[in-house]
C-alpha cells in the first residue's frame, strides 16, 4: 500500500477507546519516504465547521531486546 510517491490510504479505526485516539489511521509516501498518518474528525469551537485534523509520522518500529543498547551485565539491579 501507498507505494507510490506522494500517494496514501486511510482506514476508519472502528474500535476507537478514547477521543484522543485518531478517527482514522493509514499509510503514504511522500517524497520517496514512508510515513503514517493519523486523523481526527473535529469539529470548529462555533460548531459551524467540520474539519479533519492531521498527524505525520515516521513507521513504528518496535525494539527488540537484540537492538537495546544496554546489556543485561549493564543493568545495576
């Protein structure tokens, strides 16, 4: 998905637990590098506007204990 150089896809988030997790999350490209996306359906303080509200960010990667750079011999306890 989003392989394509300024392209994306966003997906609802249909088990959404609190107002500060995104409405809808997904994947692009921009520029030739990955990004994610995350947005919020908001609406403005008068309550005439609809708007979403958008979060760019690099992938997640998750560290396993073989990319921390502390060792168990580090660890004072």
């Amino acid at each position: 998905m989003a392989e394509k150089d300024n392209t994306g896809v966003l997906f609802k988030v249909t088990d959404k637990q609190s107002d500060k997790h995104p409405d809808m999350t997904g994947k692009c490209m921009v520029d030739g590098k990955k990004m994610e996306i995350a947005v919020w359906h908001n609406t403005s303080k008068d309550g005439k506007t609809k708007y979403c509200s958008l979060k760019f960010s690099e992938p997640f990667v998750k560290q396993t204990e073989n990319n921390t750079t502390a060792t168990s011999d580090e660890i004072p306890f």
